[in-house]
C-alpha cells in the first residue's frame, strides 16, 4: 500500500473527526491492515501525524499552484484562491486545529500555508495595480492580511470552520471588498468575474 494512500484516509479520518478523537487502531482498520503494520512505517501516532500534514500542506499548495495555472486573470485568481482557502480550512472538523495545537511542527506547517496564501494576496494586488485594475495606493499588506485573517480565526476557533450555507457570500464578500479598490477598468473586469 503506498504512503499517499495511507496519508490521503488519514487525512480524510483527521478531518471528519479530529486528530485526538482518530485512534490509530481506526486507520488500520479502515485501510484494511493492522495496527502492528502501520506502526512498521511509523514508530508513533506523533510522527505518523506529522507525516500526514506535512504531505496534506505539500498537496494543498500543489492544488493552489494549479489553481494559478488555470486563471488568465489575477482578479478572478484573487477570488478563486480565497473562495478555495475559506472551503478548504472549513471542511476540517473544528476540533482538528485544537488537536493540531499539540504537535508544533504540524501547527507550523498551517502557519506557513497561511502565510504563504498572504503573499499570493500581496502578489496578485501588485500585479493588479501593475495592470491597472487597482488604484496605485491600494494598501497591498492591509487587504492581504484582512483577507488571511479569516484564514487565521478558522484555524485558531475564532470562526467555527462549517460548510458554507449560501454559497455565494464569501465570493460577494470579496469583490465587495476588492470593489473599494478597484479603478474603473477593474471594476468592468470584476463585474465579469
């Protein structure tokens, strides 16, 4: 059975349920293998956790990278990637971030999405600007950071993560906000988005 799988139902189990609540004995069991051989790959539940999100945060950015490739614009990429957070740390179940609090490097590893998630705010601003569909004193760090605090209250229980009951919020949440910094060529572009 190879490792990805191994990561992918773990994840999947971790999310449902939290990491605390996921017994080890419940992996093996729904991967069809005793406990005794997922301990052969891994000598502990901490290390085993820890090898679960570190390859969850690598393919989640892969996912972003993606998600990048397929946008011809930066709007409409702006958008996507912050719709595509919001759902994403909202499908863990909000005991899996306080469980998470128990493991550093794990922690970290989300920090550093996070942050990385910032920058790509930062970054498509600019290019924004750079385009003119921003006003050039558009405050880049302010509106990046706003937009990754929702991000940082989800992971911290500020905001209980949970499914999105009207889907189009978060998407007219954005353009509302990107709208007050839109020039009148961005305006045009954000309307068709």
């Amino acid at each position: 059975m190879n490792k990805e799988y191994i990561f992918d139902t773990a994840v999947a189990l971790f999310r449902h349920q939290g990491i605390r609540a996921t017994r080890m004995d419940d992996v093996a069991e729904f991967l069809h293998m005793s406990k005794r051989t997922l301990y052969e790959q891994f000598p502990s539940k901490e290390k085993f956790i820890v090898a679960c999100i570190e390859y969850e945060m690598k393919k989640e950015l892969e996912t972003v990278g993606r998600l990048e490739y397929k946008m011809n614009s930066p709007l409409k990429f702006m958008s996507k990637l912050y719709l595509h957070s919001i759902r994403y740390l909202s499908s863990f179940h909000p005991s899996f971030f306080k469980d998470l609090k128990r493991f550093p490097s794990c922690n970290k590893k989300l920090d550093q999405y996070i942050s990385i998630l910032r920058i790509k705010f930062n970054e498509i601003l600019l290019e924004c600007i750079h385009l003119g569909l921003c006003v050039k004193d558009c405050d880049t760090f302010l509106f990046s950071a706003f937009l990754s605090i929702r991000l940082e209250n989800i992971k911290n229980g500020v905001i209980y993560s949970q499914k999105e009951k009207t889907p189009g919020i978060s998407n007219f949440v954005i353009k509302s906000m990107l709208m007050g910094y839109m020039t009148d060529k961005g305006k045009e572009h954000i309307i068709s988005i």
